[in-house]
C-alpha cells in the first residue's frame, strides 16, 4: 500500500507507518537523489576519502518529518524497506524523543565489524552480570570492580562505548542472505530465502515480500509466520486496545505489482507467462 501510494507511506490502524524504497529506473528521479545522498558517500569512504552521508536531504525523509509533524500521536511505530528503511533509521537518530519501534526491511547501511550487534550483545551480558551480583551479595565487592575494569577497558578498546546497539534504538534491521545492498551491513538480522533463485528478478534478495511474509510489521514476533504479538485487549507495542481497532492483512502487493523494476520493464501477461 506504501509503494502504491503517491505519498509512499501508509498509516495503518495500528498506528504503524509503512514507508516505500525508490520508485522507478535507474536513470529516474530518485535513483538520482539515491546516488547523491547514499552511493557517492559510500563509494568515497570505499577509497579512503572523508564523506558524509546527506539522507537528510532526500525527498523520503522529508517526506516522513512533515507526515509525522501533520499527525502528531498517530504513528506509533515504522516499517520501511530499502530507502525507506534507510531514511527511517536516520530519522530516528535525529529525534531520539519518539519512542516507538522499527522493523527495517533491505537497508542500505554500514556497519562492517557488526559493532551494533555486538552492543547489544554487550549490554544483555552487564544486565545478567549486574543482576547475579546484586543477587548474591556474599561475593567479594573487589571482584566486581576487577570486572567492570576488564569490560569497561575492551569496550573502550573495541570502540563499543561510542556504539548504540539497535535494541537501544528501538531498531531491528532485517534481510536476506543473498541481498546486494546489505552486503556492509553484518548486524543485521538475516533470513535464508529458499525461493532465491526463483525471486532473482525481484532485485536478487533486495526484495521485501519474503522477509515481510514472515515478519510483517508488528504482528509477528519472529518465531513463526505472522504469529500474533498482539496480547487480548491491549498491546504496548500500539497503545491502543486491539479489539477496536482490529488491522486488514488481506491486501498482498503481487509480483504484477512489485515497484523494483529498476530497467522499466512491464509485466505483460505473455512475459509473465513465460517468467512463470
């Protein structure tokens, strides 16, 4: 619905906003902005060369500042994919005070040495250690310190203290093995895709349907096919009592209808035929 809205977002009645990738061909309008926000950056720290990132001034972030901005309480949590994830987690960097989660499907992201991933590995072990100190108070305060001059001082020495995990951050990016643009990005969660070879021209693993089919939106809690997270009468994650607001899952975008089609081609019955 995100991709076939002008606006390239979509509120659904969970107050979930799904935010749409780039639209069209290679050569169009928001391939254009893409290389000069993302590719040019990227390539330039490829060669060694100082270079900031400029999502910000893609048309997408703007897009969800002033949807945010125009309905204020509304969106409790985002999903985005590809440029819409990407645009997502730089908005969220930037207004630390919302308070919802992500679920970023395909991101184009960098983070090589998958220091996000090891953060959040990190804090779940201090929380456990603190908690069996506090615990057992039979154990010598010294041992204690010993260890948190240990942790502190490989933490410090890995670069982690300058890291946010993406738990702390409310984020979980999500992809498959075999995507391209993901590629520099090791903290991400990824997903096996069994039909691969058979979603090649849907962008060679760039494509969302397999990862959204398994971890739609908020439904899911990552154990199963859209096994509902929702608890009876009301669920935190939305804020909002569940059996009045009840959410259509029934609409599925089809191959026909997929939006990355990056050399402009047109699905014809007689080519889908044939791809079939």
């Amino acid at each position: 619905m995100a991709y076939a809205d002008s606006s390239n977002m979509f509120l659904d009645s969970q107050g979930t906003l799904f935010v749409a990738g780039t639209k069209g061909g290679f050569l169009g309008q928001e391939w254009i902005e893409n290389y000069k926000t993302m590719g040019i950056p990227l390539i330039g720290k490829m060669l060694g060369i100082s270079s900031d990132y400029s999502i910000e001034e893609n048309e997408r972030y703007k897009q969800i500042d002033d949807f945010i901005k125009a309905h204020p309480g509304q969106v409790k949590n985002m999903v985005g994919h590809s440029k819409g994830s990407a645009v997502i987690d730089v908005w969220m960097k930037n207004h630390p005070e919302f308070e919802g989660k992500t679920r970023l499907y395909a991101t184009p992201y960098e983070d090589v040495l998958g220091k996000e991933a090891y953060k959040d590995h990190l804090n779940t072990f201090n929380l456990v250690r603190n908690a069996e100190y506090e615990g057992e108070y039979w154990k010598n305060p010294a041992e204690k310190w010993l260890e948190d001059k240990v942790v502190d001082g490989l933490t410090s020495f890995l670069g982690l203290d300058k890291v946010k995990g993406m738990k702390e951050r409310n984020e979980l990016r999500l992809t498959t093995t075999t995507d391209p643009a993901t590629i520099l990005d090791t903290s991400a969660e990824r997903e096996g895709d069994p039909n691969w070879l058979q979603n090649a021209a849907k962008g060679f693993g760039h494509d969302y349907h397999y990862i959204a089919d398994r971890r739609q939106g908020f439904e899911g809690d990552g154990s199963g096919l859209n096994k509902s997270d929702r608890v009876a009468g009301f669920d935190p994650n939305y804020r909002v009592p569940v059996t009045t607001a009840p959410i259509d899952n029934t609409v599925k975008t089809t191959w026909d209808t997929q939006p990355f089609n990056p050399f402009g081609i047109t699905n014809t019955p007689e080519t889908k035929k044939e791809s079939e």
